[in-house]
C-alpha cells in the first residue's frame, strides 16, 4: 500500500469560499485530521456531517509553536504509516503554514507521498479586501517569529499568525523599533468572507485589539513620510548615491578615496572623544561620521565600478562568520584570550604562505604609539618580550640617561637626541604595555587635562586685567595648581 496524505486547504473564511472539489473530499473522508477546528468552514461542514479529528488539544501542551508542530507532524507521520488520510489546514497549504513545510521536508525519511490539493490562499482575500495590487511589493513575515531585520517599511507588510494578544503584543514591540507609536495599521479577520472585519488602529493599540482568532492578520501601509525612512539603510544609500550623482554636491563628486583618507582619520579621533565624554548623543553622531566616510568609498567604489558596499557587506559578513568557528561552528572557545589564539590561527591560514615578517599587518599609517604598540605586541607573542615589568622600567631609565648624554647643543648630538628620544618613547611604550595602559589613550586624557588645565589659566588671567606677558611663571604656576585643586 502506498503511504499518502492528501493536504487541502479549508480557504481564507466560511463554506462559499471553498472549492467543490476541496469540499467532496472533506465530506467523504474517512480519516480526516485538522490542524485546528476554530474555523468559519469547519462550523458549517459540522452541520452536514463531517466528521474529523483536531490537534487543538496540542496547543496546549507546549509554550512554543514549533514543538506543536512537530508533535503534529509527527502524529500525521505515524498515522501515514497504517492508512491513507486527508489534512486540513486553514487557508491554502502552501501559504504560511508551518506544518506542511514539515510535512515536506521530513516526509521522504518515513516514505510517505504527500499530496497537495486546493484551497484559496488568505492573501488573495487580503488584497482583495484591501484593495491593494501586490505589483507594488509586498513581504508576507509570520507574526510568531517576526524580526525587525526583516521589515521592508518601504513595502506593503502583511503579519500572519497573529493568534492571540500575546503575539499581537511581540508584534506590536517589533514594529514600534521602526515605526512611530501611532503609526495606523489594519486588523483584518476572516478576510473575503461574510465575516470580514477590518479595523484601523494606531500601533500602540495593537494587542488591545486583536483577539484569539486563527483567522487574523495585521497589514502595515507602506512608508511615505521621508522622516521615518531616514532610519534604513537602503534610504541613506540612496542619499550617498545621489550626492554622487549628476545632479549632486560639487564636494562629494570631486572626492576620491586618497582625498577622503585624512576625514576618516579625524572621524575616527571624534568617535574615541565621544566615547571618553560619555555622551551617547555625541557619540552616535561621530559614529555616523564614519559610517558616511565608509559609504563615500563604497560609492566612489561603485561609481568606478570596482566594487559596492554589497562587496563590502559580504567579505566582512564572511570573515565573521570564518573567524569566530566558535560561535558559527564546532570550536570551543571558553575566554577572550582562547579567542584571540583562535583568530590569529585563522588568519595566518588565510594568508596561505608564511610571512616574510612576524611584524608584517602593522600598518605605517597608524600613529607612531599605536604602531609602537602593535609591534610590541606581535613580537611578544613569540616571546620577545621580558617576562615581568622591572627590565622595562630599567630600559626606561637606560633610554632616559643616553638621551641626557646626548643634549649637548651641537648639531650632530642633537640629531642623535632625537633617536635616542624616540628610543625613550618606545621603552616607555613598552611599559605601558606591561600595565595594559594603551598609550595613545593615556596621552588623549593628558592631553584633554591639559586643556582643562590651562583654559582655566586663561580665565584666571583675563580676570586678573593682566595680559599674559605681565605674569611670572611663578605666578602662572599657581594658577595651574589651583586647577589642580579643583580636579581638572
């Protein structure tokens, strides 16, 4: 015997809407299972005899959703293996429902032939009743597993699976993360049907509207207000796109990745300034900066035809992946530090043949105490490196000495000075490391109090009537020491 289940679909609302053939089939059924009973059709196909079995009691058993579908697959599965037997599920088989696509896919282990019959999609009905032509774009996203990545505002949006107010609630919040509050969306019940209800409410009124119902979905209008696009990222492409573009700004056309190379540095000096002052304002506007930086090279990419921010996305989304095997694959990494080794290790591998250099990927464009820093660092992984801090410490004093030695005002010592000035830089450098102190970081702050330092100097002499060149140094001083008082 050849092990079968038929799937038909019991339409979008009542009896009037299901097709003559779907309804033969369910009358004249002799093992019959529904995937629930709370259906207009199923009210009206009791009334002339039907009879079936329902798994509404599953429902109850689990807290998710997939665990009821798989238990109701499961079921149809084992029952597939003695007789042959029809499935009804709302709507049409194909369109948003979960249990068929398992159905499918776990069908051909048991060997059994799945067969898909009728039913009116509740979409067509949505449309319909909407009156909405879907040559506009449409997304179609399952309210129980809906995610704010996944929202096109710019489209017409259609929620299924909105059950009940809990659903209706997550939905709600998901939305809210890319719509205003009161943004006004539509609940529609029993699509199509002589039963059709459709209701207008603002976002915020969501869950309180929605009622348990297998029949209801919600229906978002695409996104007109230019405000609220300003949010995704297709609109800031277009933006960039259009400052490039014949009709765009003189500056950003005439721009070239060469010319951009000193604002992503000051950009990038602005986010760390964000970032130490605490002020989330700030620092989202900083990031922005870079972020635009980034999209100006991806269009000047794209305007020459060498590579877009699609290219862009795509390598750092795959190094991502490829780098962190212990969050994407099998890898066991259980601190930051095993992280690390693992991230080296993947990148060596990439490189293929070895380096010529163990400092090589230490770039010369990074300011001098970062690159101090970095080459401190990849020679200490192979143990070039004092094991404790006092060799560095007497390396600082070493340095300091040599560089006295030398200052003694002819041309040729001071150019010596000045190496052995750089060497006192780079032990210094080094004890930083030691101590986990970055030090460009530390030299920022320094900087930042110095400003605060003698700022305050400047108020203390405007106050005093006196110019600067009427002050002592002494007096200046002390000043200075006030401002130190005071915590600047």
């Amino acid at each position: 015997m050849v092990k079968k289940i038929e799937i038909l679909g019991l339409g979008a609302g009542d009896l009037e809407q299901l097709p003559l053939g779907v309804y033969k089939k369910l009358i004249g059924s002799s093992h019959l299972y529904l995937r629930t009973k709370e259906h207009p059709a199923v009210v009206e196909l009791e009334k002339e005899g039907l009879h079936y079995t329902s798994f509404d009691s599953i429902y109850e058993k689990h807290d998710q959703f997939e665990a009821v579908y798989q238990e109701i697959v499961r079921i149809l599965l084992d029952k597939a293996q003695s007789e042959s037997i029809i499935y009804a599920v709302p709507g049409h088989p194909l369109v948003a429902e979960r249990t068929v696509q398992l159905l499918l896919e776990n069908s051909p282990k048991r060997q059994v032939e799945i067969n898909i019959g009728g039913g009116q999609s509740f979409i067509d009905a949505l449309f319909q009743s909407l009156k909405i032509d879907p040559i506009d774009g449409f997304q179609l996203l399952d309210g129980t597993l809906l995610e704010r990545n996944q929202l096109q505002v710019d489209q017409h949006i259609f929620i299924s699976q909105v059950y009940d107010q809990f659903v209706a609630s997550e939905v709600k919040l998901t939305l809210m993360e890319r719509l205003p509050d009161d943004y006004e969306v539509y609940i529609v019940t029993a699509a199509g049907s002589r039963d059709e209800i459709i209701e207008k409410v603002p976002l915020y009124e969501l869950d309180r509207r929605v009622t348990i119902n297998n029949l209801t979905s919600v229906y978002i209008p695409p996104v007109k207000d230019e405000q609220i696009l300003l949010k995704s990222f297709s609109k800031l492409r277009e933006i960039i796109a259009e400052l490039r573009g014949p009709n765009g700004c003189p500056w950003d056309k005439e721009q070239t990745h060469e010319s951009l190379k000193k604002y992503l540095i000051e950009e990038t000096y602005e986010v760390i300034e964000a970032i130490d002052s605490g002020d989330i304002d700030h620092l989202i506007e900083e990031l922005g900066d870079v972020l635009l930086q980034v999209m100006l090279h991806a269009q000047i990419g794209e305007d020459e035809g060498y590579f877009s921010i699609d290219e862009i996305i795509e390598v750092l989304s795959a190094k991502m992946i490829r780098r962190h095997p212990h969050v994407f694959g099998n890898v066991k990494a259980d601190s930051s530090e095993e992280v690390l080794q693992n991230w080296q290790e993947i990148k060596k591998q990439e490189k293929g043949e070895a380096a010529k250099s163990l400092l090589e990927g230490v770039s010369k464009s990074l300011p001098n105490l970062v690159r101090a820093y970095e080459l401190q660092k990849k020679a200490a992984k192979v143990g070039f490196d004092w094991q404790e801090i006092t060799p560095a410490l007497e390396k600082v004093k070493e340095e300091l000495q040599e560089f006295e030695n030398e200052l003694k005002g002819t041309e040729e010592q001071m150019l010596l000075a000045k190496k052995e000035f750089g060497d006192l830089l780079f032990a210094f450098v080094n004890v930083a490391r030691f101590l986990n102190i970055h030090p460009e970081e530390a030299l920022f702050e320094t900087n930042e109090k110095f400003i605060r330092r003698f700022q305050f100097v400047e108020e203390k002499v405007k106050g005093s009537g006196k110019a600067f060149e009427e002050h002592t140094l002494e007096s200046l001083d002390r000043y200075w020491d006030e401002a130190k008082l005071k915590g600047l």
